[in-house]
C-alpha cells in the first residue's frame, strides 16, 4: 500500500501548510478536540463575511486512491456549505473528491461535490469525532463513501480525470461561508475499500432455530361447482451474517375461504381447513359457535304427519372469516290409517331363561290398547 499523505498535527503547528484568513476566520492546531492524540486541526469561520483555509502538497496520485479524515462538528456555528477538505489538482484546476458539511432541513450533512453540483451524503453525528472514508475509483470516475465503517453511497466525482497533488482545508480562497469544525488524523493512500461479503444459506430449520410466524387469512370470490380450495406456503430466510450466524425464520400461511351459504343456494359448499399449532404473538384466536335446535309437533286430530326437525350449525369464526351454514333436514312420515288399511297384532315376550334344567318362564303378553279395540 502506497501512503501519498499523512498528518495528525501532532507537532502543534502548521508547519508546511500554506493559510489564509479573512474577517473573525482562524485556523490553527488545538489541543480542545484531539482524534488520536494531543492536537488536531481548527477551523473558524463564524460568519458568511469570515474566511479560513489551508492547503499542503503531496506526491501527485495517478489512479485510484482512498481518503480518510477525522471530523467533530461544533454546533455553535452553523456550516453554510462550508468546504472542508478537498483533493486538488493543481495543473488542471480541479478537485478530484471534494467533501462539504452543511445544515439544512433540520439536520448536518455531509456532502460531496460532482462536475455538475453539491449533492447529500448522509447525515453526520455533531459534537463527536465522525470517521470519513472516500474510495475514488479511477475506471468509474465513482467516489464510494463510509462514514464510521458504515457505507453510504457511491457518487460522481468532481473530476474524474483530476490527479490530485495538494490537501486543501478549509474554505478556498474564492470562498467565503461560515463553519466550525475540527480536523484530525488526515490520510491520503491507495486502499482499496472494503469487500461486499454476501454468503446465501440454503439449510433446514433445526429444533433450536428460532421461528416467527405470521398466518394470514384471505376471502376469496365464491366457489363455484369446480372451484377448489388452494394453499400456499412461503418460507422467507433472513440471515444476518457475522462471525456467529444467527437465522430469523419468517413462515407466511395463506387461507382463502369462500364467501356464505345463504338459505336460497341450490348447491352445498363445504370448505374446512384445520390448523394445528402453537399459537404465537401474531396469531389471532378463533371462535367455536355451535347451535343445535329440535323441534318435535303433537299429532292433533287433524294431523297426517309425525315431524322430525333437526337442524345443526356448525362454524368457526375469526375475525375475517364468514359463517359457513350446514342445514339437514330429516322428515319422518307416518300415514294415517285408513277404513281398509288392517293392523297385526303384535305380542311383546318377555322371558327368562335359567341355565342348565332351570325352567323356563312365559310371560307377560300385553296388546296395545289401540290393538284391543281393532281385535274385538
């Protein structure tokens, strides 16, 4: 790895920079806010009339390169797209990356710079060191943006054929706006920014494993005479990768149901669907409501027919689910006897038996009153 830059400002001063002031601006080294040691680097610009910058040399890059810095935003001066380090090409006239702090819409950004303006990075944390990494890819002319080892983004450079030779702070001398922050621990080399890992787990859920299950219930349209019922189920695997993988299970269940049963139908439709299983936090609970009602009529003088009603309902409701009816209808007819019509008598026996040589008893032959009065 090539190192093309390197400052901590650790001596306490600025020596070998070049700076520039204007109005209430100032830049010096301070030991109020240090990275890694003792000092680092302040910039003061309290307003939009202030100025102050800073500029170094360096061995002239050609290709790709990687830029690191420290910042520490003080709020006590609201940054007005303050420019606050920038690689530069003296020969050309143009910086390679270019990084800004800005407020706006509530919050602090950092910003960076393309041929064609300033756009979003992210938002940066105020009050604390923030840790900023730009990967320039020369191929693409793309800048790739880490902020605390977290990435944000690849964006445009401001020139993608700049070679940079020169470390700017600060606000440029054509410049003038507001800011206040701290610098620390610059570092200009050719790393390479870090390696996407993505690994794809394709594996069985173990009793150890942890599941989340989430049932859904949809309606669909009514069942016509082909119609038939579909299930689907869906496995979705999120894994987090790290040194000790740990997998999140998500299990969708779907279950369409067909609308009522009204009175009218023609044609019965039944469709159940049992579940079984442990209910979790997502699942909803189901209600059982069973009516049975038996209907049973006198013969009156008039009467033709002995009637047997029975009806049974049987459904289960949740909180999307339409009752379902199942009617039977069982109808028992006797006829009434007519001037023709004639009745056997019939002879109930009761009898008892004793085993081995007991004797045997006959008894107890009773006619049904409505046969005595016939057998007359």
């Amino acid at each position: 790895m090539t190192t093309y830059f390197s400052e901590d400002f650790e001596s306490c001063n600025l020596a070998g920079w070049t700076t520039g002031t204007a109005g209430s601006g100032s830049i010096t080294c301070s030991s109020a806010r240090a990275h890694g040691g003792s000092y680092s680097c302040r910039m003061y610009s309290p307003t939009a009339s202030d100025k102050a910058f800073a500029y170094k040399d360096m061995t002239e890059i050609t290709g790709d390169y990687h830029l690191r810095f420290y910042i520490w935003v003080d709020t006590s001066v609201t940054p007005d797209e303050c420019h606050a380090i920038g690689l530069y090409d003296v020969s050309l006239g143009k910086y390679g990356v270019r990084c800004y702090i800005d407020y706006h819409d509530g919050d602090y950004y950092l910003r960076n710079e393309t041929s064609t303006g300033v756009v979003d990075v992210c938002v940066i944390q105020t009050e604390q060191w923030v840790k900023v990494d730009a990967y320039f890819d020369d191929a693409s002319g793309k800048v790739k943006y880490y902020v605390d080892d977290t990435y944000k983004g690849e964006f445009d450079a401001a020139s993608a054929t700049a070679d940079p030779d020169r470390v700017y702070i600060g606000d440029v001398s054509d410049k003038v706006m507001a800011a206040y922050y701290y610098l620390d621990d610059i570092l200009v080399d050719d790393q390479s920014p870090p390696a996407a890992y993505t690994k794809e787990l394709t594996e069985t859920l173990s009793l150890s494993d942890v599941t989340v299950k989430a049932p859904s219930i949809m309606r669909a349209e009514t069942l016509g005479l082909i119609d038939s019922l579909a299930k689907g189920v869906f496995k979705s695997f999120i894994e987090s990768l790290s040194l000790s993988d740990a997998v999140t299970a998500l299990r969708v269940k779907i279950k369409e149901l067909v609308e009522t049963i009204g009175l009218s139908d023609v044609v019965v439709k039944f469709a159940s669907i049992v579940r079984s299983e442990t209910i979790a936090v997502a699942d909803v609970l189901e209600k059982v409501k069973t009516m049975y009602r038996e209907f049973v009529e006198t013969i009156g003088l008039s009467d033709r027919i002995n009637k047997l009603i029975s009806i049974v309902r049987s459904e289960t409701l949740s909180l999307t689910d339409i009752l379902e009816k199942r009617f039977v209808i069982l109808k028992i007819l006797t006829e009434t006897l007519g001037l023709s019509d004639t009745l056997a008598r019939i002879r109930i026996k009761k009898t008892l038996a004793r085993i081995k040589g007991v004797t045997r008893i006959l008894s107890a032959i009773r006619e049904k009153p409505a046969e005595r009065e016939l057998g007359r």
